[in-house]
C-alpha cells in the first residue's frame, strides 16, 4: 500500500505546497509515510488535471490518495465527479482527508472483518459524495458573488481586470537568468512551474 499525497491550489500565485507539512504530520500520526507527492496548480473544478492525472496512472491498486481537504481534489460537476470516482475505483484507491475521520481507518493497521470494512468503506462513500457536493455550492457560489461584484465594478467604471503579481514574476525573471532551476525557483519562492513557465515565455 502507497499513500500519494495530492496537493492543489488554483491559481499560478497561490502556494499548492502549503499544506505539504501538515500531511507528512498527519500521516506520521498514523505511523506512515507518504511515498510521493502530486502538485499542481489547477481549478478543482476541472476534472483532467496533469497531476492528478498522474496519480492514478501511478497508482497500483488498493493504494491511498491523501489530501488536506476533500475539495482539493473535487470541486466537479456531478457527472465529473461519477468519472473520477470511477476511475479510483477501477484500482481500488480510497481517498483519505482529516477532515474524513471515517477515512483515517484506511491507513491504520486493522484486524476488522470484511464486514465491518465494508460498513466503513460505505459510510465513507455516503460521506465522500456530501462533502463533494458542498465543495462543488461553495465553488458555485464564490463564483456567483465575483461574477456580481465584476459586473458591479464594471458599471461603477472601477473594474481593471486582475492584476498580475509583477514582483512574484520579476523575481521569478531574475532567478532564471541566474540559471535556477524550476524546482528550485518552486521552492524559494512557492510559485508554480506553470507561472515560471510564462514567465520564462515573455523573456523570450
């Protein structure tokens, strides 16, 4: 069994690694450790992402998806969210999130009866799908609410657009021409390869 532990954010200037620790923590609370990670920085409201993607090409099965909170992984539609369950499923892979105390079972030594893992197994399906749901309201609804406060602006004459992080990519130019590296320019400065990328693409 191989706990892969899946980080996301869903923007190019958010940190995907951020709860990186608190994962390696709470696995260790458990007596584990995770045997790889997963970054990216996409939507989670799009179902084919790179790194996810990845994951489950990676995975073997009956191996473990650990992700900070449920919506990291899911904030789909409903017919995306029958696929990606479909396609864990296919390979026996159970997700497992602090927030999901019924999943933290998966990742203990247990001596219970396939009975009683079958109980757990369909509490935490039931579970699973309500918080998926509400990740998927809360994502509709913020983007309502930006969708109103753009067309308000817009009408007051205040709407500039979004503004990119021009110190984040003037740090991000420097290091390249210095000759880092986009893992280590990730690292110093918490960005994605994604924003390096267009970064490095401009300088061009």
């Amino acid at each position: 069994m191989f706990i892969r532990a899946y980080l996301r954010a869903s923007t190019s200037e958010q940190n995907a690694e951020r709860a990186k620790q608190s994962l390696i923590n709470f696995a260790a609370d458990h007596n584990q450790k995770i045997a790889s990670f997963y970054v990216e920085n996409e939507s989670g409201a799009t179902l084919h992402r790179p790194e996810l993607m990845r994951l489950i090409s990676d995975a073997s099965e009956g191996d473990i998806v650990l992700v900070e909170q449920i919506d990291r992984l899911a904030r789909l539609k409903q017919e995306d969210w029958d696929t990606l369950k479909r396609l864990l499923s296919e390979k026996r892979i159970m997700i497992v999130s602090p927030e999901l105390p019924t999943s933290w079972m998966a990742i203990q030594s247990s001596d219970s009866t396939e009975f009683t893992s079958s109980i757990i197994q369909a509490v935490n399906g039931m579970l699973l799908d309500m918080l998926a749901a509400v990740a998927r309201k809360d994502y509709e609804d913020r983007r309502r609410r930006q969708l109103q406060g753009i067309e308000k602006a817009k009408n007051e004459g205040k709407y500039a657009g979004r503004k990119k992080d021009l110190e984040k990519r003037a740090s991000i130019e420097s290091l390249l021409i210095a000759k880092h590296s986009y893992t280590s320019i990730q690292k110093l400065l918490g960005c994605s390869r994604h924003l390096i990328a267009d970064v490095k693409k401009c300088m061009v």
